[in-house]
C-alpha cells in the first residue's frame, strides 16, 4: 500500500472512531442522566388533568378537600370549544407564555365565560396557578353583571392556608417561613390579586362604560371584607385613590 | 489495488459525514439545550422535566432596553444572556429537602457552592412560572463564593412599611423583624431577583401580559425585603429608567457582608 493510502486509511478509522465516539457521548444512557424515582421521598399520587375533572360531578382528589361541583356544560360555539380545549392544553402545560394566551384566549364569548367560571370552581383549589390564570382572562373579558359576580365570589372564597392543604395551616415555623413568604403569600391568594388587578384595571379604563365601572366599584367595595389582609387593604386603598380622584 | 483505494477512500468520505453530521446534531442540541447543569441521578423526571422547561422559557425572553441595575448584574434583556447567568453559577443540581417541608430550592455552601438543590415542591407546589424563576434565581445568586454567597440580612427591629406598618409574611401574619429575610444591598438575591423581574415586566417584548403581570406583582412584593434606604431608593429610581444597551456585563465586586441565613 501506498504512503498516500496508508495515510487515507489512517484518518478514515480515526474520523469512523471519532464517529463512534460522537455518537455515545450524545447518547442519554452515558450521561449519567439516568433518573431512579425515590418513592420514600417523593409523594407519587398521581395528579389528574386538572381540566377534565370539571366534567365530574364531585372531586376528590389528593388531600385536598373534596369540592362539590355540578358543572355545567354549556352549549359552545364550535370556536369556543376550540377555545376551551386550548386553555386546558395550556394548564396542563405549565407554560405561562404561550402565546395562545394573548391571543385566541384574548376574547372570549359569553358562553365561554360561563363555562369557564363553572370549570374554576372545580378546579382543586390548591392549583392555584390554574385558578389565577382562568381569573386573570376572564378579568380580561368583564362584561355583565355575572362576570363582576364572579369576581366578588372569588374574594369570598375562604383563605387557602397552606400551598399543600388549603383547608390545613402549615405548621412550618422555621426560617423558610419568612425566607419565602413573599412568593407564597402571594400564590396563596393568586386568584384574588387576578381580581383585584382585572378591577383596578376596569376603574383606570377610559373604555369601561359606567355600569362596568359601578359594578367593579361595588365588588371591590365588598373585598374590602376580603380574608386575605393585603387584599383587604389594597381594596380599600383603591377606592380611597378613586374617590379622592373623582373629589377633585 | 484499485478497490483497495477506492474503499478507503468510500471510508474516509462517510466518516467524514458521520462526523460532521453527529457534531452537527451536538451543536444543535446544545444550542437548544438550556441548561448544561447536571442534574443528579435522583432528580425525578418530572421535576427535572418542569425545570429545565422554565429555564427553556427564560432562554427565549427579548428585550430591547434595561435598567441600570439590570446591566450591571444581568447585561441585556437577552435570553442567552440570562441562561449564561444561571450556568455560570449552577453547575450541579440534585435533591434535597432542604431543611424544611415547605421549601422549594436552596444553596447548600458546605455541600457544594455551585450546586442547587430543589425539593418536590419545585412541582408541588402550584406558583405562577415566573415565581418559580425568581425562586431559581434568587437562590443563584448565593452560589456566588467571591461575593460571600449573598448571606441575607437581619430585617429591622421595628420592619415597618412606607406606611408605617409593621412588615409582615402578607400571608402567615408572621412578623419579619428580626429575621434573616432581608437584604441591605440592590445586589443581593432578593434584590437582584427584584430587579429581574421588574425589568421582565416592563421590557419583555416576547412575554405574556401573565407573564408581566405575575412578574410586577411578585417583585413589589419582594422590593420590601431590600431595607437599606438607599440601596431601597436606587431600585425605585432603577425601575422607572430605561436605557439602550452597549451590551456589557460586568461582575458585581463589593458584596456587603450580611446576616447567616440564605
């Protein structure tokens, strides 16, 4: 063989090793990647499509407390079906920027609305994700007198007291406590400031007509009353800027 | 002979393409890829799953402007640049409970200072997605060895708010004075968290209006942890800037010395 050959032959089993090579370092089973599930430590129960449970009549599910729930299924244009189906891939989904969200999920008719607030009130209440984010796009979508009713029924609900349990206080007293507090207070009542915000933003509107505006005034009137502290005083710190505001 | 050649030759041109093309696909996937951080073995796949998801969110944010504090810790409103950020800082993640049952992600300097570790709550518990981010990043930030890991400070003896409240956890009543829940610097974690987000809510061109909102709503919160007057001042007056970029980053070098607990 050749020197030149000799040389070729060379770089092809180098070049062929170097494929080989690529090709396991690329692969999941070398990279150390492996998961094991730890049962003792991890809690395994299994958690349902939080959506399609809005179709039974009574959940339980977890350890949370058993929510009775009639849904109603209303009869939906074949757009808010879509509609409906995209917002449960998007709760599903974890993905709180899909784009989905600012735009086939921006307007959303009044059987849709009515749907929706049926689903919230059987979604698990320790969801509160899920929960705040149906609130912040029907706050979106403030129309009639029901869609404000609904905003007052979310103030009403009781506090949620602990982000495993709503129905149990956390009996944690150690530095985690106030370490986190800030982001969990707020997720605790994260479908309150989903209300609170949607009102604020229908009062600061030049568009809102004078009975959308008189029936956010009126609900936040009554969140007032709100269990959250920081809800209560927010309601009413907005109302005092509104009526130092129409004084003038 | 001829053969011989020719077979080699045959050889030599598919690997070369075998080569290219498995270096090809590395690439592609480490440019999608958003995090280079190890996960530990015992990490479920889940949890690894919503993490790495959340990073791959943080990867795509956009922006054409920043604050002056944003610069300085973050650069540009640049999803590259913020996923840099957290590799720069995480190279190991596992599991760990964290010393209490309601913790979501901690830095543990004794088990390593360039790892973090996340609880099952990472997906138990049911925070909007940019809270988790700012949980992630917070706890970032006191991987920083050189910078003393941004050990918090003691929150003040009376912690009152601008309205001459008392300061407390908005949910638990629990008052803050006293403990290690503060920062006395814009730096800091709870600061430079503050910061992220303010900026991801009024410059993120690619975000949700979720997204922005959650993003003020969490970081106001947030803003009351900073108690150094000053330091207090500099991010209001921060917020309300906005300035184009030359695109420079540069490390923070001056970390005041706090409190224990991070």
């Amino acid at each position: 063989m050749s020197r030149k050959n000799r040389v070729l032959a060379v770089s092809a089993a180098a070049l062929l090793g170097a494929a080989v090579f690529f090709y396991y370092e690329s692969s999941d089973k070398h990279a150390g990647e492996k998961v094991r599930t730890i049962h003792a430590q991890i809690d395994r129960t299994p958690q349902p499509d939080i959506m399609t449970m809005a179709h039974q009549d009574v959940l339980n599910v977890g350890q949370a407390a058993p929510i009775a729930a009639k849904s109603v299924k209303v009869l939906l244009s074949e757009r808010a079906e879509a509609q409906l189906q995209m917002l449960h891939e998007i709760l599903n989904s974890k993905n709180d920027n899909d784009p989905r969200l600012d735009s086939e999920l921006k307007v959303l008719d009044e059987d849709l609305r009515k749907q929706m607030r049926a689903e919230y009130k059987a979604i698990r209440r320790e969801k509160l994700n899920e929960r705040g984010t149906v609130v912040f796009l029907l706050g979106r979508n403030l129309k009639t007198q029901e869609d404000f009713e609904f905003l007052n029924d979310v103030f009403s609900e009781p506090r949620c007291l602990s982000l495993e349990n709503c129905s149990k206080e956390s009996l944690v007293r150690d530095g985690e406590r106030t370490h986190t507090s800030s982001v969990d207070a707020i997720t605790l009542a994260y479908p309150q400031f989903n209300a609170l915000l949607a009102l604020e933003k229908v009062l600061k509107s030049k568009d809102a007509s004078s009975d959308e505006k008189a029936w956010a005034e009126k609900v936040l009137s009554a969140a007032r009353n709100s269990p959250v502290p920081e809800i209560a005083s927010r309601a009413d710190r907005v109302l005092a800027h509104l009526r130092t505001s129409s004084s003038q | 002979m001829r053969i011989r050649i020719q077979f080699t030759k045959a050889i030599f041109t598919i690997s070369l393409v075998a080569v290219s093309a498995l270096q090809a696909k590395a690439s592609i996937q480490s440019a999608l890829s958003t995090t280079v951080a190890k996960f530990d073995s015992n990490v479920p796949a889940d949890i690894k799953k919503q993490m790495i998801d959340d990073l791959a969110f943080m990867g795509t944010i956009k922006g054409d402007q920043v604050s002056g504090l944003h610069k300085e810790i973050f650069g540009a409103m640049n999803g590259d640049g913020y996923v840099t950020f957290f590799n720069d800082r995480v190279a190991k993640i596992g599991m760990n409970g964290c010393g209490s049952p309601i913790a979501v992600a901690c830095v543990i300097p004794l088990m390593g200072s360039n790892k973090m570790w996340i609880t099952q709550n990472y997906i138990k518990f049911s925070h909007p997605q940019i809270a988790r981010l700012m949980v992630v990043y917070h706890e970032s930030r006191h991987t920083e060895k050189k910078n003393g890991n941004w050990m918090h400070a003691k929150c003040p003896k009376p912690f009152v708010d601008e309205h001459g409240q008392p300061v407390k956890s908005i949910w638990t009543g629990a008052e803050l004075a006293g403990e290690d829940a503060c920062d006395v610097t814009p730096y800091g974690s709870y600061g430079s968290s503050t910061i992220l987000l303010k900026n991801v809510a009024k410059f993120c061109s690619n975000c949700t209006e979720k997204v922005k909102q959650d993003a003020n709503l969490y970081s106001n919160d947030q803003l009351k942890r900073v108690i150094d007057a000053q330091a207090h001042r500099k991010m209001v007056a921060d917020f309300g800037q906005g300035s184009m970029l030359p695109g420079q980053r540069r490390g923070i070098q001056n970390p005041i010395p706090q409190g224990r607990r991070f």
